[in-house]
C-alpha cells in the first residue's frame, strides 16, 4: 500500500470509519490507531475509549493518563498490518475513538454511575466496548453495563492481583471491586478465571486461578486451554490488568509486582482467545509517570490492537502469516 502522507489527521479528518492511513507516527492529531473521533456509532463495530479515573488505587495514583498515553503509544502500529495475521483490521471492522468518559473529580461518589451511563450508551448502539483506564475499579461499573445487556459475565482477569479481598465494602477500592461484582451477581464466577496472580488471598472466591508461577511453568497453550474450557460460551469479558506484566515490561504501573508475564506471553494469550465469545476488554492501571522509555504504554497499545485484530479475525478477516509462527 503506498504511503500517502497528505491524509493525515484521521483523528478528524476521516470520511471513514473503516480503512487505514499512514500518517507522521511522531505527529498529528492523536486517537486510539489514528481511528475517526466520533460519538455517531452507526455501523461501529468497536468503540474505543478512556475511563481517565484514578481515586481508588491503593499506592501509586497516576493512570488516570493511561488513556492518553495508550493513544499516543499507538501510532507506531497504526499503518502496518497487524502481526502476524496479515491483515487490515479496519477493512473488517468499524472502530471509532469515542474520547474519554466525562468525570466530576470533586463528587467521588458520582464516579460509578458516571461509568456505567457511559457504557450503558455505547452498547445500546450495539458495538462492543475496548476501554482503557484509569485504575482497576473502572471495571466494576463498566461489567455493571455490561452484565445489565449480556447478563452475567464470564470475567478472563490478567493481573497481578485478585481484586478479591474482603474490604468490608468500600465503595472506591481497586482491590475489592471483582468481590462486589462477584455478590452483586455481575459475574458468573464458575466460569471466571484470573491469569497472572502473584499476590496472596485467603479464598479463590470461586474463581480458577492460574498464577504466574503456573503460567511460567505450564506456557501459554496450557493457559490457553484453561480458559478457554473454563469460559466455554459464555459471555466473556476481558479485563487486562498490566501489572500482570512483570515491571521489567510494565514499570509505568501504581501497585508492580515482580515475577509476571512477559509482554510476548501477554500478546499470544491475547491471539488465542478467539473461540471466546468476548463481549468487551479493559485494559487498566497504566501510570506513565512511572513509565520508561514509554515501554508500558507500548505494551497496552500491543495487547488492544492485538485484541482488535482477533476480533477481525472472529468477524471474517482471513489470515495470511508470512514466516515461521
Ligand atoms: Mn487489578
């Protein structure tokens, strides 16, 4: 495809929802893969956008920018085909960038239902939600919208931490809220499954967990497997914590943890969920103060456009790998 440097700026410039530009990777007006920003959702079949919303972490704040450096991280992969299927995700699919999710800062308590509307009114539109974060509680009224339309949700966690402990029942805690999803019946936990964990809990609260050391000592068709046997058809959603990298991958995070997946475990878990009937995917926590080299940033952007491309590929986009796989 020839490289057309005169179409920059799709961000507003698009006619388009569909198709691929190839802009300045270091310039230009900057959204989720240089896709249209639009809030008109006709014929969208993924609808990005960012929950900028840091008030329930633990240690270090910061990811309310995560949405932003999400975007700007991924414009290195906005113009190749995706690896390594080979193909355009947006000859299949139609993915416009929504901008972020409006948050009063000063009324917490507001926070929840601010981003359970915001979901509520993407998926009515019928498209499936890619949202970034903020911090790990944004999930929690993101599933609430999401099970209010698919009914509870087979929830596949990547993370370092359970997000499980017992908090007695804070309302703005990003370790808890999967407990509370779990008793508000949000989530159907038989089929649930946590990958990555690292840190300790006294109950599995239904869950299958595959922690890091398994992950590490079984590999990635193993995980594969597990998840996939334990969602069965279920509606699933894909929650993606990145401190289930290890901080060698994913320093630019509040609470790190050593001993995680690496960023190439995290990509080939992500292509093999296609037998997933997935719902929707977060990907939270990222923290570009503490980042370097941009490398987390990076990471997140990989594992949503890798993301996007298994969707294409569930859609009918045909693979056409070139090399050994
Ligand atoms: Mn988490």
């Amino acid at each position: 495809m020839p490289v057309d440097y005169v179409n920059s700026d799709a961000a507003f410039l698009s006619d388009s929802i569909k198709g691929t530009s190839h802009e300045m990777t270091y310039g230009g007006a900057l959204s989720f893969l240089r896709r249209k920003y639009t809030r008109d959702l006709k014929g969208t079949d993924v609808v990005v956008s960012g929950v900028p919303f840091d008030g329930a972490v633990t240690n270090r704040p910061g990811c309310r920018f995560g949405p932003r450096a999400i975007r700007g991280a991924s414009t290195e992969l906005a113009s190749l085909e995706a690896f390594p299927f080979g193909i355009d995700i947006f000859e299949t699919l139609g993915v416009v960038d929504y901008g972020d999710c409006a948050l009063n800062p000063h009324d917490p308590s507001s926070i929840p239902e601010a981003i359970s509307n915001h979901a509520r009114g993407i998926i009515a539109s019928g498209a499936k939600m890619l949202t970034f974060g903020g911090d790990h509680f944004v999930s929690y009224p993101l599933i609430r919208a999401h099970a209010e339309a698919y009914g509870p949700v087979a929830l596949v966690q990547f993370d370092a931490h359970c997000d499980t402990w017992d908090d007695g029942g804070s309302p703005l805690n990003h370790g808890s809220m999967f407990l509370h999803a779990k008793e508000d019946q949000l989530i159907d936990v038989d089929h649930s499954i946590q990958v990555g964990l690292r840190s300790y809990n006294d109950s599995d609260h239904g869950f299958e967990i595959l922690t890091s050391p398994w992950v590490h000592r079984n590999g990635v068709e193993a995980v594969l497997e597990r998840i996939i046997n334990r969602v069965g058809d279920r509606p699933a959603y894909i929650t993606f914590d990145i401190d289930c990298l290890d901080p060698a991958f994913a320093p630019g995070t509040g609470t790190p943890v050593p001993g995680g997946l690496a960023s190439w475990q995290a990509l080939e878990l992500i292509r093999g969920l296609k037998p997933l009937k997935m719902i929707g995917f977060d990907l939270v926590e990222v923290s570009p103060a503490y980042d370097h080299a941009d490398i987390t940033a990076m990471a997140a952007a990989n594992i949503a456009h890798d993301w996007l491309a298994v969707m294409a590929l569930k859609a009918g986009a045909v693979s056409k790998p070139v090399g050994n796989l």
